[in-house]
C-alpha cells in the first residue's frame, strides 16, 4: 500500500513538472503568504481556507512533516523543491 501511494504521488509530481505554466518559485510564494521566506502550519491553514479547504490539524502536520527535513516547523525552498520535483526522469 506504502509502494503504490508513493508511485501515485511520483506520477503527479511528473504531470506537474511538465505543465508548461507551473513555476515552482511561484507557487513557494504563494504558500509563503506572510513572506517569511518559508512555509509553515499557520501559512498552509491561511491558504487552504482562503480556496474553502479546512484540514484538520493533524493533517497540516502531517503535510508539514513530510516537507520539513529539518523538523523545524518551517519548510525552506529547498526543501519544498526537494519534495516537488520528480525523483525519477518524466516517463509519459
């Protein structure tokens, strides 16, 4: 079950990184919405509330965590960009 969730999040990051209009940078900024220069728990429920989406706490967490490589609450733009892009070469 772990395996197939991981290649179905790969297959996205694939579909993504080929969009012609998607820029990372962008799109980091975006997130970082109180121009801090990183994200962090309180800029991800600001965001996702502002499009009507209300995610539990642990679920901005979990989000958190699975980008934040450094377990300091805060996700840098490396770190974003590390989680992002695709790890393997676009196969499709």
């Amino acid at each position: 079950m772990h395996f197939e969730i991981g290649e179905s999040v790969e297959l996205i990051k694939q579909r993504l990184a080929r969009r012609p209009k998607f820029n990372l940078n962008d799109a980091f900024k975006f997130l970082d919405c109180f121009e801090t220069g990183f994200v962090t728990a309180e800029s991800l429920k600001k965001v996702l509330a502002e499009s009507k989406c209300y995610p539990s706490d642990e679920d901005i967490t979990a989000l958190v965590g699975r980008f934040d490589r450094s377990n300091n609450g805060r996700i840098t733009y490396q770190e974003f960009m590390d989680e992002i892009l695709p790890k393997h070469s676009l196969t499709m």
